[in-house]
C-alpha cells in the first residue's frame, strides 16, 4: 500500500450520506397506517484533510458529526458516498486481511474515558492490545517494553500499566486513550470531542499534548468539537455542520475573522467572553429541529434572521466564497448580509 505523500489528501470525503430507520415496528405502522421514518444523520458531506494537519467538524449536539467519525473509522458504512483514505475506497475493502493494513493506520480517540477503557484490565494489556492484534510485536518483553514507551510518551510512568483504569483522574485515563490509540503506529487520529468530559484546566493539559504529538509523528487529525474556543486553536480548517448537512467549509483564520453563514456567526456570538472586552454574547437562538423531518428548503431557515422565501424554499448548495471558504447559503450568494465583527476567544493554557 502506498504511503502518503505531502500532496495527497490522508482523507477524501465525498458526499457521504448515513441513514438510520428508525421506524416503529412493521405491525404497529400497519395498523396506524404510517409511514417508515427514516432519519438523515449527515446527508451529502464532501470534505479532505491533508497529511499531518487537523480538520474540524464543529456544531451543537445532534448535527450528525460523531456519526460522520464512525463512518469515517468504518464503524458505520456509508449509506451512499465515498471514504477514501489514502486514496483507497474503504468499501472497496471486502475481507478482514484487506482492511487490517489499513485499519493500523487510523484509530480513534473516544469521548468519554470513562466508557472506552475495559474497567477488568490492567492499563499494560489496554494499550498493549492493537500491538497484539495487528501483530507489531510478537515477544511478551518487548511489548511491555513498547508499552513503557507509549505510557512515557503521553506523560505517564511505567508503573501506571500496572494499574487499573478507575485508579486514574479522567484526564489521566484521556491519555492511557491516547496511548492505546498510538499503540498501532496511526498515521490518523479520529478524535470525537477527547476533552468535553475533562475539566478545562485539564482539557488545555490533554490539547496541549495533542498538539505535541502531532508535530512529533507527523500525524493526521479529525477532530470533533462543538468548543470553537478549542477548535480554533487546533484546526487548520474547519467544517460546521447542521442537521447533518455541512453548511461552511473555510479555513480556520478566515472562519473566526470572515465568518459567512448566519449559522456559523451564531456559533460565534455564544462564545463566553472571557477576556473582559466589553462584548456582549448570543445565546444560540431556537433550538434545532427535528432531523427525522427536517425544514424545507435551508435546514436553518427557522432560525435565522435573514431568511426569505427562497430560503424557505430552496436547499442551498455550497458554493465557494473570494476568501476560498465553501458556503452554503442563499444569502450570502445573494449579498444580503453583512460583515461580521471577529469574536475573540481564549487560548488553551
């Protein structure tokens, strides 16, 4: 398999869409005569991340980015679209031999470390396991010797291993995650909100780290946040969802200072100003709408306050913008809104 190179992307999305039935059992819409009801988790998604940078998926709960990781990481199957990593189509891959290769070369990181670490084992056999699994080492001393390195190298002691994981604070089980994920040499991290469990003084500690890592092994990120304080100071790009849709594709200097869709500014406004500016911020208004039955036309036409009627009509299409961003939004095609004044946020510790 061929490795990547400084100009392919590590990651190519292209309109990827996953649906999920959720309808009530066959016999019960029989009898009240419903319909199926099928909900669009994310719907038409295109994005591609280039080796060694992070790109970010940023919104409020429930716009589809976590579900978009695990299509990403192949714990879901596209129900349409394509994921390619490294240029290879992961559908492509039919038997378990064909995608372990490739499956060494990206994991993930888990929200909650609580939940992602087997209570019953040792740390030593938690991050030993994809190095026995994908058969990096055969010898018990040099896996444990392996494990020492990784323990070290996300700022843990050799001892630790020899502990369980509810012996450890919830940021130090966020880096037994990291190292576990380390564990199989990745060239690509799926990082589905690592710090959102941790306390903030720790979440700084645990990003920090990250970045660390990063620029050490040269490593590719996916990184899901609904924090633009966090995502700005790890994304060179960034893509905000809504309703499973993405609806802003830009860089992440050009997304905080020339923010394009009312969706994003919104983002933006809420952000707690805690350098004592003076600014005053937007609580985000409504709330977001059912994704089993969607608007029609732009998905965020109730909310916003620039909407007409072509908004209410029409689903917008991305189209990029003179700064090189991708937005899809009536209004801005159209001009009709203004200039956004930058919202400051604070930087990791």
């Amino acid at each position: 398999m061929p490795e990547l190179t400084d100009k392919s992307p590590a990651l190519q999305v292209t309109k990827v869409a996953r649906y999920f039935d959720v309808s009530p059992p066959f016999l019960n819409r029989l009898l009240e005569g419903a319909p199926r009801q099928i909900l669009k988790a994310v719907d038409d998604v295109s994005f591609a991340i280039k080796k060694g940078e992070t790109f970010s998926l940023v919104g409020e709960s429930g716009c589809g980015k976590s579900t978009m990781a695990r299509v990403v990481v192949g714990l879901y199957k596209p129900t349409s679209g394509a994921v390619a990593f490294d240029g290879v189509d992961m559908a492509s891959l039919r038997t378990q031999a064909e995608a372990l290769p490739l499956k060494r070369r990206m994991q993930m990181i888990f929200q909650d470390p609580f939940a992602s670490l087997n209570p019953r084992w040792r740390v030593s056999n938690i991050i030993a396991e994809p190095i026995r699994n994908f058969h990096m080492i055969e010898q018990p001393a040099d896996i444990q010797k392996r494990v020492d390195e990784l323990l070290a190298c996300v700022g843990m002691s050799a001892r630790d291993g020899k502990k369980f994981p509810h012996e450890f604070s919830g940021g130090q089980r966020q880096r037994i995650s990291i190292a576990r994920a380390l564990a199989s040499q990745p060239e690509f991290l799926v990082c589905d909100e690592p710090t959102s469990a941790l306390d903030v003084s720790v979440q700084a500690q645990i990003l920090n780290l990250m970045k660390d890592l990063q620029d050490e092994f040269n490593l590719t990120y996916l990184f899901i946040s609904h924090d633009l304080a966090v995502v700005r100071h790890m994304a060179n790009n960034i893509g905000v969802m809504y309703l499973g849709r993405l609806v802003e594709v830009a860089a992440a200097r050009t997304l905080f200072t020339r923010p394009y869709h009312p969706y994003t500014r919104m983002l933006l406004e809420s952000i707690p100003d805690l350098e004592m500016t003076g600014t005053k911020t937007a609580p985000l208004a409504g709330e977001i709408a059912n994704p089993i039955h969607p608007p029609s036309g732009c998905y965020f036409h109730p909310r916003c306050g620039f909407a007409n009627e072509r908004c209410r009509r029409d689903l917008p299409i991305s189209k990029p913008t003179k700064d090189g961003a991708l937005v899809a939004c009536h209004g801005v095609e159209e001009g009709r809104i203004p200039e956004f004044r930058e919202v400051k946020t604070p930087a990791p510790a």
